[in-house]
C-alpha cells in the first residue's frame, strides 16, 4: 500500500496553501448520442485562487471568457458577447468545481458539502473523488488530482454526462496574491444578467 493518499494529499493542500496560481489546460469531453461519436474541445488559460472563496478562472484560447469569485458574488464574461452574467456566489459553489479548492477551510469544511474517498493512482497523480451529497446539483461528482502537495489536476463529471478534465502547470503556492486579484468591474457597455 503506497503512503500517499489523495485524501492526505488535499487534507494538506487545504492546510498549507492558502493563495497560489497555475496555467490550465481544459477538455470538454461531451457524451456520445444519437449514434455520434463523442465530441471533445480544449481550452486554456490561468488560474489564480486565494482562500477563503476568491478564485479567478482566465481562459485565453480559443474564447476569452472571465470567471471571478470576489468572496461575495461570482462573476462570468463572455469577451465575445460582451456579457457579464452575475449570480450570488454562495448559490453557485455546487456548481464551480474550483470552489472545491478554493471555498473549503478544511477537511471538514469539504465533507459538509461532498463524499470524499481515496481514489485510485493514475497518470502518476494521487487522486480524491468528491460526491457532492446534494443530488439536484449540477455536479455528478469531482476527482482532484495531487502530484504530492501540488494541485495537478480536476476531473469533473456533470449531471448531463460531460466530463471535463482540467491540468494545471506551471503551479505556485503563495502565501497571498496582490489586493485587487479577484476584483471584477464589468467593462463599459457589457450587458449584466443578474442571476
């Protein structure tokens, strides 16, 4: 039996990062129907988070897209369509994932809001599956991956079958990031939906 265990491995992400960034890689894996073969895109960008509850989700390519936690409201752009949808960031953390990192104090915190087991290794990552205990949300369940202490990976599964699996580099843990980091102001003109 290896010493490493996912669940250590996020018991001590929780307790020693407390601020930090990464560059990410997304793929959006949609689900075989209809007689179609399964359609995956990718996606990229940063990502910086600062507990409690502030993460900022910055993807580049092939959409410039902006999602904001500022600790009270969670903020999406949309750079194309020039529009900022609103939503009560206590109301949407069972649907964003990156609330897993960045919203928890602790374990206990986690185990509140999700099932949390020990995974199988794989690609070289210790992982811990996270099931969230509300079965209405938006989420089936969230597998987070360490290399050691260091946040490597998300592999998330909705309640529609898409999976996305989310690699971060080039990772820093910091003890905080600058004043400002997590502050959103939507841009002149942009439409705001308040939801």
């Amino acid at each position: 039996m290896a010493s490493a265990s996912g669940l250590k491995s996020l018991e001590n992400f929780l307790q020693n990062t407390q601020a930090g960034q990464a560059e990410f890689t997304q793929v959006v894996t949609m689900p075989a129907k209809d007689g179609q073969a399964a359609r995956s895109k990718t996606s990229s960008g940063s990502f910086a988070f600062q507990r409690p509850g502030r993460f900022k989700f910055v993807y580049q390519k092939p959409f410039a897209q902006t999602i904001v936690a500022d600790g009270q409201t969670l903020w999406l752009y949309d750079a194309d369509l020039n529009q900022v949808t609103q939503r009560k960031q206590a109301d949407a953390l069972g649907s964003t994932p990156a609330a897993l990192l960045a919203s928890a104090a602790d374990l206990a915190a986690l185990r509140a809001q999700f099932t949390l087991e020990d995974a199988p290794a794989q690609d070289g990552l210790e992982w811990v599956q996270a099931t969230p205990k509300t079965k209405d949300g938006q989420l089936q369940r969230v597998r987070v991956g360490f290399a050691g202490e260091q946040l490597a990976a998300l592999d998330i599964l909705d309640s529609f079958g898409q999976r996305s699996l989310i690699r971060f580099s080039h990772v820093q843990s910091l003890p905080a990031l600058p004043p400002g980091t997590f502050a959103f102001k939507p841009p002149a003109g942009a439409d705001v939906l308040r939801q």
